[in-house]
C-alpha cells in the first residue's frame, strides 16, 4: 500500500531515514512530508533516491505547511497508512483525519 510520512525538524535526515526505508523495503510507496522547516534535507535525500534507481512513484515527496498538508494526507483515500513524529495535537489531528478512511497510524 501507500505509506504517508510526516516528519518533523530535529533530526530531519534521521527522521526521514527510519521512515522511508522501511516502508520501501517492505514493497509500499511511500509519501513524506517533511518539516516546512527542515525541507532541503528531505529534497538532498530524495535526489539520492533518484540516482540510486528507484522506480517512480515509489517514493513522493510533498512540501507545505504541516496542517493543511497533514490533514489532505490524512484524508486520502489512496493512502492506507499514516507514519506522525511531532506534537500531541498535531497527532491527535491526524488520527481524527485518518479516521473515516479506516488508516493505521503509528
């Protein structure tokens, strides 16, 4: 299926790392949004992905602002999953979103 990913600031390379890889290596494509504060890491990381050879479409990458870009991913119908590092209440509105499409969030 379709992983959604939404990372936060710190750590942007990590976070990003532990996020991605696993998604494709176990067949998903997957979907992150980064931090609108951190984004150039996640846009270095996906042109390593790209020379590295992986199949477009397998992994997307989406910058904007958390709330209005969290919630479309959320809501997606395509998107079976959704993967949330940050705040609380930042969490508790994707879980909400995430709700009426029936996704996994961790």
């Amino acid at each position: 299926g379709v992983c959604g990913l939404i990372t936060p600031w710190n750590w942007p390379v990590n976070q990003v790392t532990l996020k991605v890889l696993p998604a494709l290596a176990a067949g998903c494509c997957a979907v992150l949004k980064p931090s609108e504060h951190t984004p150039v890491s996640a846009m270095i990381y996906t042109e390593i992905l790209h020379e590295a050879g992986y199949p477009a479409g397998a992994f997307n990458l989406i910058n904007g602002e958390g709330p209005v870009v969290g919630a479309a991913m959320s809501r997606h119908p395509d998107i079976q999953m959704m993967s949330f590092t940050g705040s609380t209440r930042a969490g508790s509105a994707i879980t909400h979103d995430a709700a009426d499409t029936v996704k996994r969030v961790t």
